[in-house]
C-alpha cells in the first residue's frame, strides 16, 4: 500500500551540526535514540519488513510505519535550523540508495554529496556576498539498504530521512513495469526516491540533485517566478529553452536528456540529476498512483508515448509523462547551457548529416558557454567525475569547460575543508598532489580514480 500524506516514514533524523556540538550531556540522548529508534529499525529490516522489492519483487511488503518521531527524539534549542522560516527557505535534496559496491565508491559518494552541500551553502542567504535571498535545508532521502552509511551524511549537514520505495513493488498493475523496474537505470525502483520531494511542504520549492552536481550560482531566479508566478521581475531572467514564454503557473523547472534519444523524438526526458519542483501532496499521491497503475508499454514508455530511451521506467521517464502529458504547460524546461550544464557535444551524425541533438536547426554548442554564465553543472558525458582526477585532452578547446568546471568544484572542496578545519569541526588537512594541482588544487597525485586524495571528516 502506497504511503498516504500520514504515513511518512522518518524513523531516524539528525544532522552534523547538532551531532559535532553535542555536549558530555548529550550523549546519553544520542545512546537513548540510538537504542529507541536505530535498534528496532534494524530488526524491522531483518525481518523483512521494508524491503523494496527490488530483488525479490513478489516479497515487496508494505511500508512499516514507526510512531511519531518525537517520540524518540526531540530537538532542543541549539538543534540547528529549529526555527527556520521555510517561507524564505529552499529545500535542496539528494537521494541515497545504496553505500556502494565497494570503498572507494562509498566514499566518492560522500566527497560529492560534501562539495554539492557546501556549493549550496555559498550559493544562498547563508553566505551574503553571493546575493541570494532565499536560505537552504539539506535533506537526504536515503533507503533502508543505505542506513549503514547514512550517519555520514548527517556529519555533512544533510537531514536524514529514511524511506523506503515510495510503492509496493508487487502491487503494479502493470505487469511490464512489475517485473522490470527493479531491473533498469541506475537504482531500479529506488530511484523513485526522488518523488519525496513532493512531499515537503513546508517550503516554497524543493530542488533535486544529483551528488556529482555543483552549483554555481544562486537559483534565486527560479524561487522567485514559482513564488511570484510569471509576471516576477525575474521571469524575463530566466534562460528557457528555445526561448520559449513561461505558462502561467510553474509547478516545475527543469532539462532535457537529449543524449539518450533520436533526434527529433518529440518527448525527450528530463534529465534526472537537477529538478525544481513546487512540492505537493497531491501531485506525490498522483505518481504513486501512476506507478501502481503501471501503463508502460516496452520500448514505447509511459502511456506507450513518454518513454523508449535510458532511465524512462523511472524518473526520467515518469517526470515527462507527468508534466509533458498530464500537465501541460506547467513545467519550464531550461537552457541546458546554463542549467545543468553538462558539456556534451551539440549534435550527431544522422544518415551522414550532423543534426543538433535538440531538433533545431541551429546547434547551441554548451561546451563554449563561458563559466561566468552557468549557473548549475553537472558532472557526467564526456568530463567524467571531479574525482576521477582526469582532464579530456585540453588541446581540443570543445573540453576547455571540463577543465575549468572541474576546477571549481576542487576549488569549492577547499574551501569546505578550510572552513570546517578552521572551526574546529574537522582535523587541520594539506594536500600536496601534484597531478595538474592549477585543476585539482593538490587532490590527485596521478590520472585515475586511485589518485584522488579524499579529504577526512
């Protein structure tokens, strides 16, 4: 059974701050929690009672649901963000559905979910050179199958929720996406995760990332025109795609994935890694009612037209399905360039004719956009991750921005780790890699992911 508006699991809740400044009398309410709510939580996971379905689909339970959570936990008055006015604060979210396979997969997981933080931070009221406005809550959604790591992410500042698969796998109608979903994309059904982001209320707008995102400016932009509505001064600031008007009422901000279709499909899907969305309980129950349903066609996708390219079983997929077909005109998709910006070539030979990814006639190439002008990025297609410690050759300027985007987000590491040294919070670091240390600010000693340096919390 679907979660109801009710029913919203948050059985484990706390944050770095509030962690590192606990006090000698704290520490028996951390045991006090940890043995009230962790504990139990474990055993419900032994026996089975949260599993997702997503390797034995047909044993997919429902959700089991932990009483209120101040019942075993409440927030003093040094609880960081206690009284915050969610009417002037964004809540920024990522998503973890696994520790990873391996160590070092677990830890670039935590250095990116660390630097996104912390280029959010510099990006919003919290720190008033950058201009902005509005102030952010970190939120990470995180699956029963992370909560070993999910302490970690507390240590960063992130808000842990757990949450299970927001469905009962079993219970899709739809026999296609029943016995599929737990097998595509990156993380099966948990990816659907993401749709939580509905369901936080409390504030203006939710923005979704991905952890190999950075941003680079203040989204203020985007806040304003779903708060004001399209007639805000900041609505004719906005980069909207093709140049497009924006509706009368934006529920939703977002990119295309134009890489994982033909050219010229007619819905393309949204580019999972950054989502603006306005939350809303209506429209969470609403997925969660697409999903039991099930419509998928294979090959063709959602309602046998949103669909037929990577990721389309879940978010990329569903997301277009929702605001393309169900909801038109409610949803502003945004220069690529300049939102989520992901480096990627402008066209591709079809037939022996080069035709730009997006349809148009006219390619806009985001390789040559200037860095001053972008404003999110996202590290994926051909730059590869800041930590995999590699430059694509920098002798063909069409890869000038990987290098240059890559420096900011080391840059921006370094000034988290200065930060958090200088406060006390963290031991003091030095890094002395000599791998191209202009880009890496001394984080690489050599080419490859087994160079990079990982800073210590």
């Amino acid at each position: 059974m679907p979660l109801s508006s009710s029913s919203i699991v948050l059985p484990y809740q706390f944050s770095k701050a509030r962690y590192g400044e606990m006090k000698a009398r704290d520490l028996s309410k951390l045991f006090i929690f940890l043995a009230g709510v962790v504990a139990p939580f474990l055993l419900y996971l032994q026996q089975g009672a949260l599993l997702d379905g997503a390797s034995s689909p047909e044993h997919d339970p429902s959700p089991t649901l932990l009483s209120s959570p101040s019942e075993y936990f409440v927030p003093d008055d040094d609880w960081p963000m206690h009284n915050i006015d969610t009417n002037n604060t964004v809540a920024y979210a990522i998503s973890i559905t696994g520790c990873g396979n391996t160590d070092r997969a677990a830890e670039q997981l935590l250095q990116g979910a660390a630097v996104l933080g912390h280029s959010i931070k510099l990006n919003s009221a919290s720190t008033p050179e950058s201009g902005s406005r509005y102030e952010h809550k970190l939120i990470a959604f995180v699956h029963p199958d992370a909560l070993a790591c999910s302490e970690r992410f507390a240590a960063l500042g992130y808000e842990i929720q757990i949450r299970p698969v927001p469905v009962n796998v079993s219970e899709i109608r739809g026999e296609f996406l029943r016995t599929h979903v737990h097998k595509i994309g990156c993380c099966g059904a948990k990816e659907y995760l993401k749709l939580y982001s509905y369901q936080l209320t409390a504030y203006p707008a939710v923005v979704h990332l991905d952890v190999d995102c950075i941003i680079l400016k203040p989204l203020d932009d985007l806040f304003d025109v779903m708060t004001e509505g399209p007639l805000s001064p900041a609505a004719s600031k906005i980069p909207v795609m093709h140049g497009r008007a924006l509706p009368g009422r934006v529920d939703a901000f977002f990119s295309r994935d134009y890489n994982m279709v033909h050219v010229g499909k007619k819905y393309p899907g949204f580019q999972g890694g950054f989502l603006v969305f306005r939350p809303s309980m209506e429209a969470y129950q609403e997925y969660v009612d697409i999903i039991l349903e099930g419509n998928f066609v294979a090959g063709q996708g959602w309602n046998g037209t949103f669909g037929g390219y990577w990721g389309a079983q879940q978010i990329q997929g569903i997301c277009s399905y929702f605001y393309d077909g169900l909801h038109p005109d409610t949803a502003v998709e945004l220069n690529r360039c300049i939102y989520n910006q992901m480096v990627d070539a402008p066209s591709r030979d079809v037939n022996g004719e080069e035709k730009c990814i997006d349809g148009m006639e006219e390619c806009e190439d985001c390789r040559r956009t200037d860095i001053s002008e972008i404003l999110s990025a996202h590290f994926t297609q051909e730059c590869g991750k800041p930590w995999d410690c590699s430059i694509p050759d920098e002798s063909k300027s069409k890869f000038r921005l990987c290098r240059e985007l890559k420096r900011q987000w080391h840059l921006t590491r370094k000034k988290l780790v200065d930060s958090r040294s200088s406060s006390g919070a963290w031991p003091f670091q030095e890094y002395d890699g000599k791998h191209e240390p202009d880009v890496f600010q001394g984080h690489c000693k050599q080419v490859g992911a087994h160079g990079y340096l990982p800073f210590q919390i």
